[in-house]
C-alpha cells in the first residue's frame, strides 16, 4: 500500500521535515529561538520528523547550510533573515519542491520560489519606543533598556527605531 501522505510532504518520501537555517542562535531567549521553537513544536504535534536547525550561520556560508539543508530531504525551509537568503535566490526554483519561507522583512525584494514575511521592523520598533516613552512620562523615568544579542545588522536598525519612538515622546529619553 502507498504511504499516507501529509500535505507539507512536497517531496512525496512519505515523511514531513523541516529545516531552519538562522543566522543568530538558536537560543537567543528572543526572535531566532521563538522561530526554531515554534517549527519544533509544530513538527512534534503533527508528527513530523524532527526538524534540521543550523544556527550562527555566517552569510559568507549561507550558500553551503542552504543546500545542505535542501539535500537532507526538508519539505519546508524557514530562514531566519535575509541576510541568510541573500545571493541564494536561485536556491529557491532549483529546489522548486522545497517549500522556501524567509522572515526577511519589508526590505527583501519578492523573489519567485520564496515566501516571505513583509513586517516593517523600523515601525514595530518605532512604536515601542513611542510606547516605552509615554510609560516613562507617566512613571517619572528617563531611561530604559534594549537587549540584543549578536551585533546583526538587524539588531542595530532595531534599537534607532526604538530610539527614535522615545525621542518622539522627550528628546532627552535615551
């Protein structure tokens, strides 16, 4: 008898896999370990074959993770940034029956064999600030904390977004 097969299951193996390729890590307490968890927690609760996670990718490397990803068998692969999907576009149709999703943002040209998110983290992060700048007023405070954890390019753009939503409420929040 033929396998049953999952509609994920685009490679027709019989068996659903996804890869995350990130390049943060995996255990960030924030945006690229939500995104492994998540995949982790849908693949157990549909019973699909535990998911391949290759984090810290260097983007000088992401080509090599990419295809090593790709060639493992994965139905679907979640990339964490664009700077992981950057100068990969062609991975995307010469992988046609990889599902491809990339959380690259407003900022990432629509590419064809890609799905990607188009969240404007410059708005996101303006708004927070804006926000943390009213509770400071209200509170009395003039100061508040922005974690990061790698230095990404991301992480920066983040933090002047922010910056400049306090800067919204009083120029002299930092």
């Amino acid at each position: 008898a033929a396998p049953e097969l999952h509609p994920a299951d685009f490679n027709g193996d019989g068996v659903v896999k996804i890869g995350v390729a990130t390049d943060g890590p995996r255990d960030d307490g924030a945006y690229y370990q939500a995104m492994v968890e998540k995949v982790e927690e849908i693949s157990a609760a549909n019973g699909f074959e535990e998911p391949i996670i290759v984090d810290q990718i260097d983007p000088a490397n992401s080509r090599a993770e990419l295809e090593n990803s790709a060639v493992q068998g994965v139905d679907i692969i979640a990339i964490g940034s664009e700077a992981v999907a950057r100068d990969n576009e062609d991975l995307f149709t010469t992988y046609d029956e990889i599902f491809w999703y990339c959380n690259c943002g407003s900022g990432y040209q629509d590419t064809p064999g890609l799905f990607r998110s188009a969240d404007s983290g410059a708005e996101q992060n303006m708004s927070a600030g804006y926000a943390a700048g009213l509770l400071l007023q209200e509170t009395g405070g003039d100061s508040v904390a922005f974690l990061g954890c790698c230095d990404l390019p991301f992480e920066f753009e983040s933090l002047w977004g922010f910056e400049f939503g306090l800067a919204q409420v009083d120029e002299s929040f930092t």
